[in-house]
C-alpha cells in the first residue's frame, strides 16, 4: 500500500515537470512586454501574474495588433467597443451565440454570409431600411417560408443563372 502511495505522489509530482506551460517557463512576465505594450495593458498589471497564460498570450496578441492598427481603424475599433458598451447583457448574449453559429458554419458558408454582409452595407441607406422594415414587419413563419423558397429558388438554378443573379444584385447595388 505504502508503495502504491510513494508511485501516485511521484507521477503527480512530475505531471508538473512535463506540463506545457512549465515547459514554456512561467509564462509571457510583464518585464518581458514592451513599454507600448505595457501602456496599453496597464490596467492588468496588477493581476498580470495571476491571469492564466492563456489570457495573457490574447491580451498581448490584442496589444501587438493595436499597435498595428492605423488611427481610422483605432477609431472603428472605439466606436465597435461603446457600442458592445451599450448593448444589454440578453443582447449581447445574443450575438455571442450567433457568433459561435457562425463560427460553426463551413468556410465557404461563412464567405457567403460575408459577401452578402458587405453586398448589404454598401446599399444605400434607405433601401438598407426597406429591407430592414420588410424583414421586421414579417412573422416568424413568414421569414422561414422565404428563406426556404429563397433556397429552393437558388438550388433549382444552373450556376450560370446564379451568376446572373448576382451580376444582376450588383447593377442594383450601383444604382
């Protein structure tokens, strides 16, 4: 028994000796981040050893690309980040499932959605608010009867007939 015990406290204590953040050595230190890096995070000095690596390594990637970031991007990103701000915690639970939907779907599905995102946003204004009001002033089931026959619609088409639709979604967009 005694033995037995001598065996499970020698494995448990070399589990430590093998793990792939001792391998790594304790981790990314805050001495070892740049002064700019260090400006940018310096809320979480405080706590820096504390936070697991895995968070360290996402806020020191997060710094690096701040500071590769021109200012109109810089901008972008604070206005991204008050608006996240003023969302209610249901609404950005929301997103966040939608995203993980999303980051679930295959890469060319995701490619189409991006398409038809940027297809969307360069709209004018208000022909982005008729299909946004046609879109709300629908019911549930309505949405999904159009969604299907838009599926159906595209499956029944030959690929040179959805290029021409396409083509055709771009003239509009021109307009």
């Amino acid at each position: 028994m005694m033995n037995r015990l001598n065996h499970l406290l020698m494995l448990l204590l070399a589990v430590p000796a093998v793990s792939p953040l001792s391998a790594a050595g304790s981790g990314l230190g805050w001495s070892e981040l740049s002064g700019q890096e260090q400006q940018l995070l310096k809320r979480f000095q405080d706590d820096w050893d504390q936070l697991p690596e895995e968070r360290r390594q996402k806020l020191h990637k997060g710094a690096e690309r701040w500071q590769q970031m021109t200012p109109e991007q810089k901008q972008k990103a604070r206005q991204r980040f008050q608006r996240w701000q003023s969302l209610s915690p249901e609404q950005r639970a929301t997103l966040r499932e939608r995203y993980q939907r999303f980051q679930a779907l295959p890469p060319e599905q995701q490619q189409r959605l991006r398409q038809r995102f940027q297809w969307f946003q360069q709209l004018p204004a208000e022909k982005r608010q008729a299909l946004r009001e046609r879109w709300d002033s629908m019911s549930p089931e309505e949405r999904d009867r159009f969604r299907e026959k838009q599926r159906e619609r595209l499956e029944r088409m030959t690929p040179e007939q959805r290029e021409q639709l396409r083509e055709r979604w771009l003239r509009q967009e021109g307009e």
